[in-house]
C-alpha cells in the first residue's frame, strides 16, 4: 500500500543489521522518504494497515527481537507482535482528528531497538460518506415585503457537512413552488451556499406565509442529505432593503490580540425613510465556536473580540452577518477573519525513545536516543534548531523536516573517566523574540572490559630471611582494575620463576583472591640466595585482560652455620696433626695458619680468631682476622719444645657461633729431633680423656694377660707330650728406639725398625736367644738374653735412612701411639 527505500533494504544478521542501521540515513536523506499508507476512517479495531516490518525490510522475527513499533502523539495504530503488521487501534474519526482540513494524515514513527534507529510513517485518512449536511436550525424564518419585486435575491443559512471532496456538501434544492427558486453559489473558501430569488410577485391577501422545504445533498454514494423547513412571512411592502458596503469583508487579525480588542465595523445602507430606514446586524448561521470568540454590536455593526484566538486552534474565521431593516427586508455579507501566528509557543521536546545505558566501546555515531520537536506556530515561528550543552561527547542529526532527531554519539566514551551523563537538549524557534524549551536526559556508561589490571608496583622485592616459617606470607602484590563488576575482579597466579616448574608449587604459592604471597618451606640461604617470579593479575571479563609483574625473593641469612675448620684438620680416627717449627725462629716467625670457614655471610660469616689455651701464651700470636699464628718471641732455654694451641673461631652473628682447633707445635730442627719430643712428651689430654685412656688399657692388659694364660697352658700341655728340642726363630718383628709410637713403615712419615726373633731348646722349655735386625739397621745397643752364659739382644737401634724435613714436617700423633700399643 505504501513504500519508501526502507523496502529496498533487508537487513540480514545483527551486525549487518548495524550497518544497515547506521547506512539507512545515506540511502535515504534524512528520513526524507516516509513509508506512506493510504486507509479510510472508521476502521474496525484490529484492521490491517499494511505489511509495515516487510515495507521497512524486517523479517517478522526480527522485528519482534529489535521490538517494532510506533510511537504518535496520540495512538491510533499499533504493530501486530505475531506478524508485523500495522494495525488499527482505536476509533479514526477523520472529521475529528484533521477538522476541517482537506488533506488529513497521521504522523507516526516506527522505532526499532537493538540498534536504535527510527523510520517516518505517514498514513493518509480518507474520508468516507459517514455525515448528511446539516443545517444550523430545523427551521429558517423570512420575512418579504409584498411589495418586493421579482428577482430578489435572499441568502439562506448553509448547511454543513464536515466531510470533503465528493462526499461533501454538492448542491441544495428547494420544494416546488410558484414563487421562489433557489441558487446555489460558491464562497470564496470553495463551499457553497444557497440564495433564494423570488419568481413571482407576492400578494399577502391571497397566501400570507409560504411554507418550503431546503434540501441540502452531499455527493457520497450514496448521497446523504440534510432538511430544513423553510417558512416565508409575506409583510406590507417596504421598498428597498438595506446593502452592506462590501459582499466580502476581509480581516487579518493578530492571534495575541487581547479580548474586546475591535475586529471590524460593517456598513449598511438603506435607501427607505423613516422606520424602514433603521435596520439591525445580525450573526447569520454563525458555528458555536464563532459565536464564542467574537460578538457583533446588532445596532453599530461593530464585531469585537470576546475571547482570546489561538492561530494552532482556528486558522481562520467565515462569519455570514445579516442586515435587516424594520420592514424585514435584509441583505447579507461575509466577514472572513484570518488569525495570524504569533511566536506564542514554545517549542516541545518528546523523547520517543532513550538508552539504558550505552557501551563505553560505543563507535562514534552510535544512536543514544530519538526525539521529535513540536512547534504548534507556523511558518519561521515553526522553525526549531537543536542544541546540546557544551562538553558532552554526542551531537544531534536531524531529518531534512527538522521534525525528529537522532542523539548520537561523537566520540570515543570512557566509562572509567565519565560514567554517566546529564546531557540538557536545548529547541529554539525562530519567532521574534525566539522561544525555547529545554528537557535533560541521564545517559549512563555501560562498561567493558577495556582496561588490563595495574600492579601498584612496577616490580616487587622481598626480603625473606631463611629458617622462616612454612606457610606464612611473605609478601601481597595488588593490581587495581578501574572496570566495574567481573570486568574489575582481579585474580593472581604465578605464571613463571627461575625454579623448576615442578618444585616452584613447594616453594611458594599466592592466594588467587588477595595476592598474598606464601612461603611453602622453609628456605635455607646457603642452598637458595634468591629466586625470581612472575606474577599475573587477570580480570574476569570476556575476553579477559591480564598484566605481569615480576617478584624477586632475597632470602636473608641467619647465624645459623657455625665456622668450620678447615685446617688444621683431624684424622679420621680423631687425631690432630703436628707443626714443626725451627728452634731459631725469629719473633713474626709464621708457623701455621688457622683456616676456617663459615657458610653464612655478610656480618654472619665475618670471623674472628682467639686464644683459648696455651701452654705457654706468651710464646705465640694469633691474627684476629688473619688466623695466622706466629711467634712472638725466640724460643728460651726454658720454654718446653712441645706446645698445644687451642684456638677458639667465632663468626660475626648475634649470638656467635664458633668453633675451636687444637694445633700441637713442636721446636726441632729435623724430624729425628723432634720424635723424642713427640714421645717422650705427649700431650696433655683432658683428664676425663686419661681416665678413658687408662680404663680401655686396664682391660686390654686384662685380654692379655687372660689369652697368655691359655696360651701357657697350652704350650706346657705341649710340651709335656712331645720332649725333642726344637729351635726356630718366630720371624721378624718390629721394634722402635724407646716406646712403639712410630709408624709401620717409611711411606707413611715414619722410622721403621724390624726385629728377629728367636729361641732354642725343647718345644717343653723353649730359651730366648736373641734379636736380630731386619735390614740394614745398626745396633746401638745390646740387650742380653735372660740366660746368662749366651743370650745378647740388641734393644735400641738408629736407622742410617735419611728423611726431608718436610717430609716429616706433620705427623699424627695418634698414630705415633697406636704403633707404640702394637
């Protein structure tokens, strides 16, 4: 039925749907091409208008999601949910709705949402034959002098017919008579009106009252007509009526006139004397609303306004006056008052449609709201110009009838820094002085997850000292996300670190809500210094956003090492080693050095050397710092050559921590000179050690002497059963110069000394004879056999070896002894 461009495009999918949205205004200027539907009044509810979501290319499914329908100022239609159709929804009253005007159509605007977007519908009301002229009154009163030639002419009252075109008021007819006929002539508006003219001469003598029906018939089909009974009075004759001035009266009256301002004075002349020379005005066939607004003065013909006029009520006044002398004889005129328009209005802002909320990613251009302008004035004073406050991001596209506007958005939105906005719409006409109107509207940002988390650090280091303890925190990283709801809720995990993958879940974890960051174990600064993280705040939005930031964990020391003694080191049965130093050393003779070392650091691991026992303490010095020990002075003919140091190694921490070394010094020359020392002279031993020392050799010489007992009986039990004289020598053996302190053999850093052994007699009573040296050894002195007459036994021998010093420089003197119990 109608159409417009809006049926040459079909938006498919939502996002082309955008497109189409957004191109709709390209393709069709402004909105210029409204859809147009053309029906008849007095439709049955529910009557289809036309197919309005196919017209504007919706399926009728997607009409239904974007939610089609119109908006008016007053709803006379409605659009079918289930099929898309526009539909009649309350009583069309052309004659009501459009008055008196010819062309009657009903603005509406179809708007859809999802995207928001407007479309113009026009549907033109024709008129139908629903109304019969009618006359203003049942029955018309004349009066004419008998004396009244043939010819004269009456205007009558009009009928009205508030329908137009054919179905409007056409033609009048009078009842067959003898003595009248009718004229029917046009106004200057394009309305007719009848005159009756007078056919015949009257004679009140013979028919005093003549009694005729006016017919008035429209054009419709089938036409409708009107009545109204006509009665003519004939009175004695008076000679000439009197004649207003003009036919016509034209008068332009400004709409802000005040009441009782004058509108016009009508002129009439009557050509009698006397009594039938004075006439009166009259309203003639007059509409209520006229009788209303003005009033005519019957005796001076002044009409004046009564009440105020208003140009967007009534455009313009047809006033029929009459004028009627005392001999009833009168003529007519029309008075034809025009309103013009004054800037009386304000211009109206309607909201037809508003976003909720608007998405802050929004392009530019994005329709925020719809709203028409109203200007009940006419002409400039019509003529309205949108305009928003200052400082907001949205500007206003108008159609090309600067009748419905479109708020959109003009550039990139941010919730974070605006979140909503109070944007005042000013409409200003173009009168003298110009009137406008203003109307706000709240728009509120919707957000986006357009914004990553934020550490508030760039990088993170902590200081964890070690031995902490597990599962306590060490640290809380926080990132702040300006987006609202799950676009804000941050959540942290580690991503990376510098340990391996599989161990790092044991050394620390962070709390995914808080970022709190704990310690899984304890951490042990000489096994771990540090360690890196990575650390990452993602949001909740979709798709999410994330941000890293990186942790380095400095694990602190603790005094807790103590120093280990490097040197002098024992042996692995415990004993300590010897330092030879030469009997001519000078004082700052270096002897040794105390090495040590703490697996602490820093002021931990600092180490400081000290004194604890010496036998003789002003013979040595020991660095504080160094550990090196030296002499302090020369040796004395007094002073012993064997001394023992007990050196004391503290660390740096609070408390301190140490350790203790035992060096043993002996003053020689050589080694050979200093082995009597090293056994002639032990070493103290603590006196709880001696009481050991002297509880194991008590049970050894116990073992001893219990496993000589068994071997003596044994062997005199042998020797009872067996009486030859056997000699033989047990082999060698070794021996030493004084006590067994020296090691087995040279390799080892000691004297070696071997021995035969041999006896003679009977296996019964075997003798002692003598020992003999192994190897080239001379003997230094003779030890005789406990038989007198032969035995000679050699018990201290020199070995004619030389050994380096240096060779022999250190010796453990625990193994000296162990030679020395063999």
């Amino acid at each position: 039925m109608g159409g417009s461009c809006a049926q040459r495009q079909r938006p498919g999918r939502p996002r082309p749907q955008v497109l189409f949205a957004l191109l709709l205004p390209l393709l069709c200027p402004a909105l210029g091409q409204p859809v147009r539907y053309s029906i008849p009044e007095e439709l049955d509810r529910g009557s289809v208008v036309g197919a309005l979501a196919k017209d504007l290319g919706l399926g009728v499914l997607e009409a239904s999601a974007r939610k089609l329908r119109v908006s008016a100022e007053k709803l006379h239609f409605s659009v079918d949910a289930e099929s898309g159709d526009l539909v009649v929804k309350d009583r069309i009253d052309r004659e009501q709705i459009c008055k008196g005007r010819r062309r009657c159509e009903l603005q509406l605007e179809a708007v859809l949402e999802n995207p928001l977007n407007i479309f113009h519908v026009v549907v033109e009301i024709e008129d139908v034959n629903d109304h019969a002229p009618q006359f203003p009154k049942d029955e018309i009163n004349l009066e004419i002098s008998e004396s009244v030639n043939p010819g004269m002419r009456t205007i009558l009252e009009s009928a009205k017919d508030p329908d137009i075109g054919v179905n409007s008021l056409s033609n009048y007819q009078l009842s067959p008579n003898e003595y009248f006929s009718l004229l029917v002539k046009d106004n200057p508006d394009g309305d007719k009106y009848p005159e009756l003219e007078l056919q015949k001469t009257l004679d009140r003598e013979t028919e005093s009252t003549h009694h005729l029906v006016l017919t008035a018939a429209d054009g419709g089909d089938p036409p409708r007509s009107g009545t109204t009974q006509l009665r003519i009075r004939v009175v004695d004759a008076n000679d000439s009526p009197p004649v207003f001035s003009q036919d016509v009266y034209r008068v332009r009256l400004r709409e802000d006139v005040s009441p009782g301002t004058s509108v016009l004075r009508l002129r009439a002349t009557d050509q009698d004397e006397g009594i039938n020379a004075e006439f009166t005005f009259s309203f003639l066939g007059v509409a209520n609303k006229a009788q209303h607004v003005f009033s005519l003065d019957s005796i001076t013909g002044d009409i004046v306004t009564h009440q105020p006029l208003d140009f967007e009520e009534t455009e313009k006044y047809t006033i029929d006056v009459e004028v009627k002398d005392r001999g009833s004889l009168s003529s007519q005129c029309k008075v034809i008052i025009e309103v013009l328009d004054e800037n009386d209005n304000r211009p109206e802002i309607i909201i037809t449609s508003l976003s909720d909320q608007i998405l802050e990613d929004s392009p530019s251009g994005t329709v925020v709201a719809l709203f028409k302008v109203r200007d009940r004035d006419s002409g400039g004073n019509a003529e309205v110009t949108c305009s928003l406050s200052g400082g907001s991001p949205f500007k206003i596209h108008s159609s090309s009838s600067n009748y419905y506007y479109k708020l959109v958005t003009d550039s990139i939105l941010d919730r974070e820094q605006t979140p909503g906005y109070n944007v005042t719409i000013t409409a200003t006409d173009r009168g003298k002085p110009p009137l406008s109107s203003s109307t706000t509207i709240t728009l509120h940002v919707a957000d986006v997850n357009d914004n990553a988390p934020v550490f508030q650090q760039p990088a993170y280091l902590v200081n964890v000292p070690e031995n902490n303890q597990p599962g306590t925190s060490i640290s809380q990283v926080k990132a702040w996300d300006p987006d609202l709801g799950p676009n804000g809720l941050v959540s942290y995990s580690i991503i990376a670190s510098d340990l391996e993958t599989r161990a790092l879940s044991s050394y620390v974890s962070v709390n995914q809500d808080s970022g709190v960051v704990f310690a899984q174990r304890a951490f042990d600064h000489e096994q771990l210094r540090s360690f890196q993280l990575t650390l990452q705040a993602r949001d909740q939005g979709s798709p999410s956003l994330s941000a890293n930031v990186s942790m380095r964990v400095l694990v602190g020391d603790r005094n807790d090492n103590a120093p280990r003694v490097l040197y002098p080191a024992l042996e692995p049965d415990g004993s300590a080693l010897f330092d030879m130093v030469p009997r001519a050393a000078e004082p700052g003779y270096l002897v040794t050095k105390v090495v040590a070392v703490d697996a602490d650091s820093g002021h931990n691991a600092w180490l400081s050397y000290h004194v604890l026992q010496a036998s003789d303490p002003g013979l040595f010095s020991l660095g504080l710092r160094t550990g090196e020990v030296r002499t302090a002075r020369a040796l004395g003919d007094r002073d012993a050559a064997r001394q023992r140091l007990l050196v004391a190694v503290r660390d740096g921490g609070q408390p301190p921590l140490s350790a203790t070394a035992t060096l043993l010094l002996v003053f020689a020359d050589s080694l050979q000179e200093a082995l009597p020392d090293l056994v002639d002279h032990p070493n103290p031993s603590d006196p709880q050690s001696e009481l050991q020392f002297y509880l194991v050799v008590a049970l050894a010489l116990i073992s001893v002497l219990f496993l000589l007992a068994v071997i003596l009986a044994v062997a005199l039990r042998l020797r009872r059963s067996a009486s030859p004289s056997t000699t033989g020598c047990l082999g060698s053996v070794l021996g030493s110069k004084s006590r067994p302190e020296l090691p087995p053999n040279y390799s080892e850093g000691t004297l070696p000394y071997a021995y035969n052994l041999c006896m003679q007699g009977d296996q019964a009573k075997p003798d002692f004879n003598f020992l003999t040296s192994v190897g080239n050894y001379t003997a230094t002195q003779d030890i005789l056999n406990k038989d007198s007459s032969s035995a000679l036994l050699t018990s201290i021998l020199t070995p004619t070896v030389e050994a380096d010093e240096k060779t022999f420089k250190q010796i453990p003197f625990s193994r000296l002894e162990s030679r020395a119990s063999e």
